[in-house]
C-alpha cells in the first residue's frame, strides 16, 4: 500500500480543503493518507511552515504543494507507483 502524508496543523482552513481534494482523488482502500501536524516537529515546522499544506510521499520525500487538484494528485501519485 502507498503511504502518504498531509502535513499541515490545526486552525488550517486550506488543510481541510486539501484534505477533501484527496478524499476525491484516491482511493483510500490503496493509498493511506496520514495526516501530520507539523507543529509537533521543529524540522518541520522549518521546512514547512510557509508552505503547508503539503501531500509527500512517504518512502521518497516527493511532495507536491498547494494548491493542488484532483488530477494533480492523481498524476502524483501515478509518478510514484512508476
């Protein structure tokens, strides 16, 4: 199964908006989408803080930024099983 993550925090509006992209982008019986908060790391709120939320792969780091769409994340996705 393809792991993925939501990084984001709470209070983030466009985190539950990027959250119901990937409800409607995968299926969720294949992929799991773990949602992080990157409030709880340092590192991440480094790298991450100005650009949340991020959909990143878990076994390779690729991430793809919002504002993505369906078929961005269907198309990221289909990268990551090639």
């Amino acid at each position: 199964m393809l792991t993925l993550e939501l990084l984001g925090t709470l209070g983030c509006h466009l985190c539950d908006d990027a959250e119901q992209v990937l409800i409607s982008a995968l299926d969720l019986s294949k992929v799991q989408v773990v949602v992080v908060d990157i409030a709880e790391s340092d590192a991440l709120m480094q790298v991450y803080a100005t650009r949340i939320p991020v959909l990143r792969h878990v076994a390779t780091t690729s991430d793809l930024d919002w504002p993505f769409q369906v078929d961005q994340v269907q198309r990221f996705v289909a990268c990551l099983k090639n």
